[in-house]
C-alpha cells in the first residue's frame, strides 16, 4: 500500500469538518508553492520553512480526532469503545486517595481503569468530561497530547459538580492507527 493510499484511508476515518480542515491546509500548501514560483505552476521550488507540513498536520488532526473520540466514548460511558482507544499494556497513571489510605501514585492498567469507573462516573445519572483544549506533538509515530478537560458530574442539574484537570497521553501510531499508550492525569 503506498503512501497516497494509506493517507486517504486516513482521511476516510476522519470525520466531515476534519476532512475539510485537511483539504483547507492542502489548499493552503497548494497556494503556498504557487505563490513561491511566481505562479508558474511549471517551476519547481524548494519549499520554505513558511510553507504548510501537511505530513505533520494531517498527524495532529488524526490524533485529536481520536483523543476526542475518547472523550465522547468516556462521557457516553462506552467502556468498551473506551478500551478500543488504547493499545495492550497501556496505563493510566493519577494520584489518588484510595479509602483510608494516604495519597499515592496509582498505575492502572485499562481493564483496571476501566473497572474503577463503575463506582465513580457510572455512579451518577450525569457525566460529562469534555476537551477544552489540546496541545499536540509528533516525531514520526510518536505523539503527545496535554490536553485540559472539565468535567461535569452529578444526579441532576441542581446537585453537579464540575472541576477542570489536565490528561497527558502519550500516543503511537502503528499499522497506521494512533491509539494510546498511556494518560497520566491530574483533576485542578
């Protein structure tokens, strides 16, 4: 499968509005080299370093679709769909007061995690945890997100409680799909 095809695969798993980010950016590109050759399509030149990395754009707009995917499967309380965002072995790290005990670093594997959801956001008719914003680094098919979320949980509208926390992932992309290999996160 070449490069072409692999990347129109790609795009095929994004959704509407991030197709036509992509295609804005290609555009943008296209726009770019011609006004670099003077608009003589028949010129080459180098890029410049003002010119769009599409490459690596197209990488931020698949990772944030999938990180978002992972927001909209945990506020759905989809734990399967959830389990599907990380590869086998992936962790998830936070600090946490376990009952009776004093605060301490706590590793869970996604099982681990996944289960531990069942007293806290599957205990409450409302739970909601919504990207705020994102800031995303790649290097080839390694990518970190730190991502601020809130939160909005409770019984009913009168009795919510929301708080806002940062999620560090560390992603991988392999096969051509982005999953995560761990989140380290901390509620403010």
């Amino acid at each position: 499968m070449n490069v072409l095809t692999r990347r129109w695969m790609g795009m095929k798993m994004l959704s509407a509005s991030a197709r036509q980010m992509v295609l804005v950016l290609v555009a943008t590109g296209v726009a770019g080299c011609i006004a670099t050759s003077g608009g003589d399509l028949g010129v080459s030149s180098a890029p410049t370093v003002d010119q769009v990395d599409l490459a690596g754009e197209l990488a931020r707009i698949s990772i944030l679709a999938e990180i978002t995917s992972y927001y909209r499967d945990l506020s759905a309380r989809d734990w399967d769909a959830v389990a599907q965002h990380f590869w086998r072995g992936a962790t998830v790290t936070t600090i946490w007061e376990p009952d009776g005990e004093g605060r301490r670093v706590v590793f869970n594997s996604v099982p681990e995690f996944i289960a531990e959801l069942d007293p806290g956001p599957d205990s409450e008719a409302v739970f909601d945890e919504q990207l705020r914003t994102a800031e995303v680094h790649v290097s080839g098919n390694l990518a970190v997100v730190w991502a601020e979320y809130r939160v909005r949980f409770g019984d009913r509208p009168s009795n919510m409680r929301e708080w806002t926390g940062i999620d560090a992932f560390t992603l991988m992309k392999h096969v051509g799909i982005w999953k995560i290999t761990s989140i380290a996160f901390a509620p403010e």
